[in-house]
C-alpha cells in the first residue's frame, strides 16, 4: 500500500517561498510509470494541478505557476518537494501530493503577516 505525508510550515509570510515535502512509503519514486503531483484546493475552489515531477525526474509545471514553482526529489530519501516562490495570500490552500491512485491527507497553508 502506498502511503504519502505532506509536511512543511503552516504559515508563510507574503513574498517568503514556501517549501513542502512528500514523504512516500510503499513505492519507490522510480516506480515505472508513476507521475508525482502536487495539487491545492484554496478555500471555496476547486482542486489546482500545480505540477509533477515524474519516474524518470523530469519536472511538469501549470503554466500560470511555472515562473514561481519548483519540484524536486531525493531518491534516496523517497521523497520530493514543492517550492512556491513570492507567495501571497492568494496561495493559501491545503496542499495534496498524490500519484492520482493514492493522496497524501492535505496539509493547510496559510499566507498572511
């Protein structure tokens, strides 16, 4: 069974970055065929796909968040990491990581001084 665990700070202050990390247990990162995704559900909208880093490591980014948005993974670890640049509070969300057949529970993340 394949388990992931968002974790990272609560609360960012605006222009700061914000960094999350997944940890996955059950499948290694380069399992063939896995795409790994991070996507936020601000409040009162709908789900927002912000981008995946894929089996073989390459990067996928939505376009209206790729200048600020960076994924990266340490293998050795199993894991891989969001970071947001120049946040705002328009960034406030609970933040998944997922494969798309297994989610992590969500972490909330709140911009504001």
């Amino acid at each position: 069974q394949v388990q992931l665990l968002e974790s990272g700070p609560g609360l960012v202050k605006p222009s700061q970055t914000l960094s999350l990390t997944c940890t996955i247990s059950g499948a290694p990162l380069t399992t063939d065929g896995y795409n790994w995704i991070w996507i936020r559900r601000p409040p009162g909208k709908g789900l927002e796909w912000m981008g995946c880093i894929n089996y073989r490591g390459s990067t996928f980014y939505s376009p209206s968040l790729k200048s600020r948005t960076s994924i990266s993974r340490d293998t050795s670890k199993n894991q891989f990491t969001l970071q947001l640049s120049s946040v705002t509070p328009a960034d406030t969300a609970v933040y998944y990581c997922t494969n798309i057949l297994d989610w992590g529970q969500g972490t909330q993340v709140t911009v504001s001084s």
